[in-house]
C-alpha cells in the first residue's frame, strides 16, 4: 500500500507499522527550518516507515539521516522507502532504542513517539500497532527518556529536539531541554 507525505509517496504497511499522518508533515517543515541549508547530521527517531527522516533527506541533500526504530518491520520498510527515493546513501535505518544505536552525537533530533497512555483507548488506533501508538505509565515517558538522552551528550552544541506531542510540534534548542521537559509534562497534564 501507498501513501502521501510531504510531496512523496511512500510504501506503507498498514497494521504492521504506524501509518503515516498529515499533521507530522509540520515536523518535517519545523525540522528543515532549524536546518536552514546547513550540512548537519539528523536523528529520526521512532522512524516506522520512514517518511519524517526521508522527507528531510529529500528536501535538504545536505544532511545525513540516522532513523532508528525498535521495531524490525519498520527498519525494513524505512529501508525500502529511502531506496525508493534514492536516499540510502544518505539515510541510515538501525535498529534500536531512541538514540541508541547512533553513532555519536547529532545536530537535530525529530520525533513523532507513542505517548497516549496505556489505559487510553483510542478506537481511531485500532488498526494500527499498539506499540507505535501506547506508551508505559502516563503516555509520556519515551519523550522523557529521549530529551534526557539528548542532555546526556547525544545532541551536539547548539542542537535542537523537534517532537510531536498530542499533534503539537514542540522545540527546544541543546541548552533549554529541561523546559523542553517540562513542556512535555505541562501537556500531558492538559490532555
């Protein structure tokens, strides 16, 4: 099955890793706006088929992706994806958790992650898995987990954190993450 993001077409698969949205497309502009042309190395964490990582590949060729997932299914498809588009040289899927598997530290981080809590059924998810959709405890902790791994070092100076929380594109530059943190919480308790 096919799908559109942000001007491309993608290879999706439904059920089996997370469609992709029209509302992420604002990351995917967030994030090139804080690239700004500059040849930088990106993180595209929680990657599913690919399409935030991708899109910035597409949009500016002088950036290096690295798009993570814990899930084997969808670092294949990111994989199928960035050849489709001619980016693999470009765009490297590992698998793993969060920043894990990356090599050093990287310039911007985006990601679209779980957060609705386990105990908060959303019937429109249903098709979808529900590890790409629910998150432990309150819905917020791999957001949480990934800002405090970008404070420990994986984020390099003067780096951003580009997420996606309740459709809401949040960012924060590498020195204000706890307000990036906090942020987070703030919206949790809103939702």
């Amino acid at each position: 099955m096919q799908t559109s993001f942000h001007g491309l077409e993608f290879v999706t698969a439904p059920g089996r890793v997370f469609t992709p949205r029209f509302a992420t497309e604002a990351l995917v502009d967030a994030a090139l706006a804080r690239i700004d042309g500059r040849p930088v190395r990106v993180a595209d964490v929680g990657t599913g088929a690919g399409v935030i990582g991708i899109s910035i590949a597409v949009a500016a060729p002088q950036v290096e992706v690295f798009a993570t997932d814990i899930s084997a299914e969808a670092v294949a498809l990111a994989r199928e994806n960035a050849a489709l588009h001619g980016v693999s040289d470009r765009v490297h899927v590992l698998q793993g958790d969060l920043l894990e598997p990356i090599p050093g530290a990287v310039d911007v981080v985006v990601a679209n992650l779980p957060y609705l809590s386990a105990d908060e059924h959303r019937p429109e998810y249903d098709d979808e898995p529900p590890e790409a959709v629910y998150a432990p405890a309150e819905g917020d902790g791999p957001l949480q987990r990934l800002v405090r791994l970008c404070e420990g070092g994986k984020l390099a100076m003067p780096g951003w954190v580009i997420v996606q929380y309740h459709r809401e594109v949040l960012e924060e530059d590498c020195q204000h993450l706890p307000q990036l943190r906090d942020r987070i919480a703030r919206r949790r308790v809103a939702a």
